[in-house]
C-alpha cells in the first residue's frame, strides 16, 4: 500500500529548544523517501520517528545554515554504515559545495558509493529524478545566503468509473488498453473513448519552502500545491526582524497560502523567542489571511497528504 506522509523529525530555526530539535522532514512518497534540510540531530529523530536509513532516497538541503544541515555528516555515515544499496540522490545549492564537500566527509568512517550529488543553481532548476512516481524541481528564494526551496510533483493521469466501464462491456484486459491506447472496441462492438470512462485526476504537489522573505519563488514554489510545509520564524509583531533576517511571519505564510491556493498549510521553524503559549497566536494569525486547513507542527508529527481531488462529473473539483 503506498503511503504518503510528512514525518517532522525537529521544527525548531536557529537554536533548539526542549521541545522542538533543528529542522529535519521525511516526505514519505511511494516507497521514496525526501529527507529535507536535516539539521542537528536528525539520526537520533529518525530512531524516534521509525525511520531507518533505507528509507531515505533524496536528501534535498535548502542552504547552508548549520540548523538546515549540521545532521548532514551522521545521515550520510548511517547511510554507509547500514549498507543502504540504493541511490541517494543529494540536491544542495551549487554555490555552497564546499560546505556540501565539509558535511559529508566530516569524520572518519568507511563511505559509501550510493551518494549522487546534485547541485542546483540558476533561478530555476529541475532535477533529474528517473523512475521516481515524482519530479522535483527547486526556486531561488530570497536569503542572506544563497537558497532554494523545493516543489515535488505526481504527473497528472486519469480515475477510472468502475460504473461506466461495466456500462459499456469493458473489463479485464481491455481496461488496460483503453488506458493505454484511450479507446478500445468493446464486446458489442462499439468504440469506446477513455474520456466516457474515466475523469482527470491532478497529480498531488507539495512545496517546501524554508528561510525566505516574501519573493516571487515563495509564490511559484506554492501555486496549487495540496501541502506547503512553509517557515513561520516570526510573529507579526516581528515583521521588521523576519525582513531583516531573511524570514516569514506566519501572517506571511498564510497569505501566500491563500493567495496560492493551497489545500494543507503547515507551518514550522519556529523562533526560541516565542513560548509555548505563543504556539496559538501562529495559527490565529495564518488563518485570519487562510481559510484552508492549517497544522502547527510538533517534533515526530505525521501529517498525511490531503485525500486526492477529481475533476469532472465525480462532483467537481
């Protein structure tokens, strides 16, 4: 059965906090696994979250910050130390492939071969992903340093009617080809066309955006997507300080959602300033801009992604 989740292995920003470990995020996918920014930490919250390293099969780094990378050095030496025999596919900014190079080769331990670096660059770039049921591309977002966020994508494809196929006589083998081909001859011998037996299924998209001011990367990486997982550093009343940094407030982040169309908003990367108290005024101020569902996160959450969405006669969009 295939699954399809985001595991948050720490959501804290700059410095941890009891509560909350440096960021690390596990888009479980089809068997893939896309573990994003692993800070500080993170081999110790994937035991917690039952993630082993075998699960991990893209390793994507937004930018060069020790609380978006520091876990670099024990996933990779995990990687090797497990035998995990598979590819591993690492995307990291191209202009910071000399900490990349520092990361993963931090110690001494006996490497391994399955590490394929893929560094990005430009405004824009897509990467190569083979036979993955997704592809990836990443933004250049606006940071201090250079930084990119990630958007990952199911090629649109077709529901089959179950209902309208039995109408019509198709069954068995002639199902697959009329997926294939998009029509067939049924057993009375009219032509029937996939459009009478099927309605458009979009292909799930989710964004994730980290450690950005408001740009136009932030609204292309979000545009449709059913999950943005997006930073929420700041409260409003530090708007003037997220500017400053290179951050969003979660006002910030809830109005892109909107703006975006976004179906599943779930904020992390949280500032140390704010207490737990404070955990509420992030969600009040991203659902005064948001109407959508909105999700706070905590360490080791599982958060699945929202059920799939069909067009046509099944009842709209």
């Amino acid at each position: 059965m295939s699954v399809r989740e985001l595991i948050v292995l720490g959501s804290a920003s700059a410095v941890p906090t009891k509560n909350r470990n440096h960021n690390g995020y596990l888009l479980r996918w089809d068997g893939h696994g896309v573990l994003f920014d692993p800070g500080e930490g993170t081999q110790r919250q994937m035991a917690r979250a039952g993630v082993a390293a075998n699960d991990v099969t893209w390793i994507c780094v937004t930018h060069f910050h020790g609380d978006h990378c520091l876990g670099v050095p024990g996933v990779v030496q995990r990687i090797a130390r497990d035998g995990v025999e598979h590819p591993v596919d690492a995307a990291f900014p191209a202009s910071g492939a000399p900490y990349w190079e520092r990361l993963r080769h931090a110690a001494v331990f006996r490497d391994t071969d399955v590490i394929r670096e893929r560094p990005v660059s430009g405004e824009r770039t897509r990467l190569d992903t083979g036979g993955a049921p997704f592809t990836l591309a990443a933004r250049r977002l606006s940071h201090p340093v250079e930084a990119y966020g990630y958007r990952l994508e199911e090629p649109d494809g077709r529901t089959m009617l179950p209902a309208e196929l039995a109408a019509r006589g198709v069954r068995g083998p002639l199902i697959r080809r009329l997926q294939e081909d998009g029509r067939v001859t049924a057993p009375d011998g009219r032509t029937v066309t996939l459009d009478e037996c099927s309605v458009p299924r979009p292909g799930q998209k989710v964004a994730f955006v980290m450690d950005t001011r408001l740009c136009d990367g932030v609204r292309e990486l979000a545009d449709g997507v059913d999950m943005l997982v997006i930073e929420s550093t700041f409260l409003h009343e530090d708007a003037a300080l997220a500017a400053e940094y290179g951050h969003l407030t979660s006002a910030q982040a809830g109005a892109v959602a909107a703006e975006a169309g976004v179906r599943h908003l779930v904020l992390t990367h949280f500032s140390e300033r704010y207490r737990a108290e404070d955990e509420h005024r992030f969600t009040d101020e991203a659902s005064a801009r948001f109407g959508g569902e909105i999700t706070l996160v905590h360490d080791l959450d599982r958060i699945p992604l929202p059920p799939r969405r069909l067009t046509g006669r099944d009842g709209g969009q």
